[in-house]
C-alpha cells in the first residue's frame, strides 16, 4: 500500500504494508535517523514524533494512521528558532542527553511550550515524564526548560523591536 503524508514540511510517500510502524518508515526509508527504536510498546519515549502536532511514540503508530497527515521528527524541528531556544536553555541547564533519548526530549519540550509559553515546575516535570531515560535528572530539565522560556522570551521581544 501506497501512503501519502507530510513528513518536515515535505509531501511524501512510501510503500509499505498496513501493519509497518512508523519508527521504521521514518528510519529505514527516509533515513532519519533520530527517531529511536526503543521499547516498541510506547513506554521508553525514545521514538516521540509530532503527528498533526500532537506528541506520539512512532513504534506504536501504524503506518497507515499517517495518512495525509503532518509528521515532525527532531530533523524537522532543527534549525528553527525554537529548538535553538531549546537548545540553548539545555546547555546552559547542564542538559546533557543520551544518543537515544535526546531528540525524545528536545521534542517534548517544543510540545510544551506550544501549548504553555510560562511552563510552572510540575508541568515541565508531568512533560518531560515521558521519555523515560536516566542520563539526565529531572532537575535539570526543568532548568533546562526555564532557561529556554527564557530565551523564547528574549527572542520574541528582540523581534517586535
């Protein structure tokens, strides 16, 4: 079967059977590599990518269900001003994410901040819960974030000068 979806701000398609997942559409036929195969059960959060903007785990997404739809993979949101507010934030927080679960975070965090622009502590924590990887504590992932909000802020008002 045939199927069409936008994948980065890109139309495309790939042949695949209905029960393919989309971890390994996205990895083995389009090469993006970011998006993890951890669990494939929907648990690690390795594998998150956005579909029609909302958060979900690519292992557990039939190919199918992306039919017509918007996938972002961390490739799509790089190089964009707010994964450099991201990314900025996480370094100066002393973020420092393993080779599986970095672009799991870097995406939740984009996610939240779409939907809360001032994130309170227990938000950032609740967002942040579903990549489950130990390289970085929770602490500092708030930190992270705040220092983000931060320069999302500097930014946004840099910009209406």
């Amino acid at each position: 079967m045939k199927i069409s979806f936008t994948l980065n701000g890109k139309e495309v398609s790939a042949e695949s059977t209905p029960d393919t997942r989309m971890v390994h559409i996205l990895r083995e036929h389009f090469g993006l590599l970011g998006t993890k195969e951890g669990c494939l059960q929907g648990r690690c959060g390795y594998c998150l990518v956005l579909l029609n903007k909302d958060l979900v785990p690519a292992c557990m997404l039939p190919v199918f269900s992306a039919f017509r739809g918007n996938i972002v993979t961390i490739e799509g949101l790089r190089g964009t001003p707010e994964f450099a507010d991201i990314e900025k934030g996480f370094l100066e927080a002393g973020v420092k994410p393993c080779g599986f679960c970095a672009s799991a975070k870097m995406l939740s965090a984009y996610k939240l901040l779409e939907g809360s622009p001032s994130p309170s502590e227990s938000q950032i924590r609740k967002a942040m819960a579903g990549v489950r990887c130990r390289c970085t504590a929770n602490s500092f992932l708030v930190q992270g974030v705040q220092a983000a909000v931060s320069h999302r802020r500097q930014r946004n008002h840099d910009s209406q000068r």
